[in-house]
C-alpha cells in the first residue's frame, strides 16, 4: 500500500479510534472554519485590487490639471472637480482598508483556532485523519 504521503494508510498506520460525538463537532468546526478561511482571503483579494484601483485612480487624478472628471457611482456619471474626486477616492481607501484589517484579524483568530483543533484531532486520530487544505 502507499504512504500517508501517496494518499492511503498502510495498516500500521490506520487508527481504529472511534469518533465520537464531541470529535464530530471538532471536525465539523474545523470544516466550518476552513471554508470562512477562504472566504475571507477572497474578499480580501477583491477589496486589494479595489485598493490599487482607487489607489491608481488617486495618482491619475493628482497629474490631471485640476479640470473636472467624472465620477462612475453604479450606473450613473457624475462631473466634479478633482479635488472632490480625490477626497472620494480617499474616503472609499480607509473605508475598504478597515474591512480588510477586520478580515484580516478574523483570519489570524481562525488560523489559531484551527491550530488548537488540529492538535486535539491529531492527537485523537494521529495519521488517519488529514487537516490540510
């Protein structure tokens, strides 16, 4: 048979332990927290490139010539000078920055809790169990 590394057990490493109900629930919320995980590594990924673009946008409108723009709000143009613009672009930078430093302390408190749960799964089911994404 293949190692642990190669995806089965060999009958060595196999645990007969049986699950119980509070391991189920240790489990399941390993699971719950993983799929958060990557949500919230989504969402920021998405806020980060909506950061470089008010950020690239924010530079464009410092080399303009102080006439007014346009401003794409959903479905609508609206025309106002740069320097409003430029305030916008600003206000929108700390507002999705302090969601992704919320997302990313969320992620750190996951990161730990899956931690203290790998521990106590390891140590229950040594090698038959497998936490990694």
């Amino acid at each position: 048979m293949a190692s642990s590394a190669g995806g089965m057990l060999t009958r060595e490493e196999e645990n007969e332990t049986e699950v119980s109900r509070t391991d189920q629930d240790n489990i399941n919320k390993f699971g719950r927290l993983n799929a958060r995980l990557h949500e919230c590594r989504d969402e920021m990924a998405v806020l980060k490139k909506s950061l470089e673009q008010y950020d690239d946008a924010s530079t464009e409108l410092m080399m303009g010539s102080g006439d007014k723009v346009m401003l794409n709000l959903g479905n609508a143009f609206f025309e106002i000078d740069e320097e409003e613009a430029t305030e916008f672009c600003e206000n929108e930078v700390e507002k999705k920055q302090e969601v992704v430093d919320a997302l990313e302390q969320e992620e750190e408190k996951i990161l730990d809790e899956q931690k203290s749960l790998k521990k106590i799964l390891y140590a229950r089911f040594g090698k038959s169990i497998n936490l990694e994404a």
